[in-house]
C-alpha cells in the first residue's frame, strides 16, 4: 500500500516537471521566453503536446492532465498574460482527444473584484494556536501509514483537485472501496474548482468538466451503496448552481423538501437562494421562499439569517423580467425582517425605494419608508420627493376618476 501511494506521488510529480516543461524555461532573457511563448500559442499544435502526454495516453492520463493544467492556467488563478488564450488552448486539446463539443463561454471574462482587507478580530496568540491545530491532524498523518483517504485530503487541502482525482481512480484500481466521505471531499474539491457563472453567462470549459465529474462522482457513490445524506445534496447543489444548472439544482431541492432524512435547514435554504440570485433566477429564488415560509409552519421550522434577507431582497427588487410581480414578496420579506430583528442598511432601502418607483409600487415602496424611519435611516431625498410627487398625481388621478 505505502510503495502504491508514493509510486502515485512520484508520477504525479513527474507529471508535473512534464508540465512545466512545455513553458519557457527562465534560463535565457524572459524577452526571448515571452517570443517562443508567443510562437507556441500563435500555431496550431498536436493536442497531446499541449497537454505534455505521448500519443499513447490513457483517458484518465488525458484527464489527469487536463485539470492540473487548466487549474493552473485559468485567468482567475494564473497572473500570466497570456493565461486566457493558454487556457482556451488547453480545453480545445482536450475536446479534441476526448471527442467532446464544449458550449463554453469566451474565458477572457473579467475576473470578480479583490474583496476589502480584512481585519483581525482576535489577538495573534489566539491565530497562532488555530494555525498549529490545524497543522497537528497534518503532522499525525505522516507519522501514520498513509491512507487514500488521507492521501487524497491533503491533495485537496494544497489545492491539487488533479492529484487527488489520480489517487482515486488508483484507489479504485487496487479493489479499495472509497468511503462517504472521500465521495463528498471530491465533489466538494470539483466546487470550489469551478467558475461561477453570472446571470446570461455560459460555464468555461473546465466548469463543464468539472461538473460530469460530480455527476460521476455521485453515480459511482450511489452504485458502491454509499447513500447520500443531506450534506452530499448540500455540495451536489452548490455544484450545480455554481456551473449554472439552476433547473436540476432546483431538482436536487425537492428531492431533500420530500424526504424526512433529507430535510433541509438554513444552509441548504442559503445555497439556493445563492444560487438563484447569482445566476440571476430571482423568480425561481422567491419560490424557495415560498417553500421556507412553508415549512417553517410544520415542526421543522429552518431558520432565517442575515444572509437569507439579504438575497431575499436583491431576489425581490433586483431590475429585470417580472419586477413587477416580484415586489409584492417585497412586504412579505420586510415583515419577516422585522420580526426577526434585521434592518437593511440605507443604502439597500434606497435601492429598494427606486426599484418600487420604476415599477409605480407606491404601497411596497410606503413599506419600505416605513422600515427605513423605524430603522433611523434619512432616504435619498431625491427618492423621497419622487414618491411624494407620485403619491399626489395618483391622489388627482383617483379623484378625478371618482368625479
């Protein structure tokens, strides 16, 4: 078992000196590596040179390389200039060995903006000691005769989604029966490997491949006998909402709403509405919703949080088709609010106030000035004299139909 497991550490990382091989080396001037860079990109090659695999590959070589090479050079993680047209390179020579039609998007997408600096909430000390529980479990192993399980986590830890599909198929191979567990790290390893896709987007080809492996996955989990709980749909819906696949997402959820063992509870609640308001279903986001208030009449009453009204709103008064019929939920949803205890920010309910006027809702947008004063908010008063100026030309418009 110990001289399998380093045998596949040893191929992985020949592969990955194969890999790397097929770059400019930095011995020369990085202007002649940038040329004979250029030069590669800008003539067609042999699929299989660009993925560094003889002619003789195996399928799962071909996939192996495949994900280690579009993982490394997708516009998202590589800083390379030329990332975007490496990474399409590479899933054209892909679909071409494995005789595949990709519908991909151009992956020339700008990349979602850096988030804020964050602040530390707690002392050093207290960093410290987190950093060196976490490394303890990682030193334990070692010391242990490694396991595919454990092989194929610590993969995952570093990031290395290839490495550890590798170890699987190799575990596979040897007769060794995976665990619940190491089905639900790789599909959950699949996830966080993919591109979400936005609202009219279509997924990259690594999304779309990235996405049959879950499948497979999951339909080589249910023939080992090993039954899905309710974490395993929690990850099978976040896959498929993150590559775009809200109708079978949707699917997945009313599969756990009609069973007992499967019920699911806030966090299941907040993928959906995640999912749905990301990819731009707000209509299939206030439906969940409706089946939250639902349930929450039964004994099982999964809660709200933050993050829940959140989505919630921009699902309620986000422009687009339907806003209109959209924004009557919009009283439902500052009502629950309320009775929990949240208030939006000023800036949400300016937001809210201007979706209510462009779709002439003076009621919900009377409900939204209502939460704001109880909240302390001041409106934009450009907003506020519009629905006053609103609310009077509807008084004469009433008036003079009763006259």
């Amino acid at each position: 078992m110990r001289r399998l497991l380093y045998g596949s550490m040893a191929r992985s990382t020949s592969f990955m000196l194969l890999s790397h091989d097929l770059r400019p080396l930095a011995a020369g001037s990085r202007e002649v590596g940038r040329t004979a860079r250029h030069l590669q990109l800008s003539s067609k090659r042999n699929p299989y040179f660009v993925l560094g695999l003889p002619k003789d590959a195996s399928p799962e070589q071909v996939k192996l390389a495949y994900y280690k090479l579009a993982m490394q050079d997708h516009p998202d993680r590589s800083s390379c200039p030329d990332a975007a047209d490496r990474f399409a390179e590479i899933g054209a020579a892909y679909s071409e060995i494995m005789g595949e039609s990709l519908n991909t998007q151009d992956s020339t997408l700008s990349a979602p903006p850096e988030p804020p600096p964050s602040t530390r909430a707690f002392p050093d000390w207290a960093h410290r000691l987190h950093n060196y529980l976490e490394r303890l479990p990682v030193q334990l192993d070692l010391w242990l005769t490694p396991t595919y399980a454990s092989v194929i986590y610590h993969h995952l830890r570093t990031n290395e989604l290839a490495e550890a599909l590798h170890a699987f198929e190799e575990m596979r191979l040897e007769g060794e029966q995976p665990t619940h567990a190491v089905y639900e790290m790789l599909i959950r390893g699949c996830t966080i490997a993919m591109r979400r896709v936005g609202p009219g987007q279509k997924p990259d080809h690594l999304t779309v491949n990235l996405l049959k492996k879950v499948v497979e996955l999951w339909a080589d989990m249910r023939a080992m006998g090993r039954k899905a709980d309710y974490w395993t749909y929690n990850e099978l819906i976040r896959a498929f909402g993150k590559a775009g696949a809200v109708p079978q997402a949707m699917e997945l959820f009313e599969q756990m709403c009609g069973s007992v063992r499967l019920l699911p509870e806030e966090r299941a609640f907040n993928s959906m509405y995640e999912l749905c308001v990301l990819s731009g279903h707000y209509n299939e986001a206030l439906k969940v919703f409706a089946e939250h208030e639902e349930m929450r009449k039964s004994l099982w009453k999964p809660r709200y949080t933050p993050v829940s009204f959140s989505l919630l709103l921009t699902a309620a008064a986000e422009s687009g088709p339907a806003l209109g019929a959209r924004l009557d939920e919009l009283p439902k949803v500052l009502k629950i609010m309320t009775r929990h205890g949240v208030m939006p920010r000023q800036e949400t309910c300016d937001r809210l106030l201007e979706s209510c006027l462009n779709a002439t809702k003076l009621s919900v947008a009377d409900d939204v000035i209502t939460i704001a004063n109880r909240a302390g908010h001041t409106l934009n008063p450009v907003l506020v004299k519009r629905f006053e100026e609103a609310v009077t030309l509807q008084a004469v418009a009433d008036g003079t139909a009763e006259n």
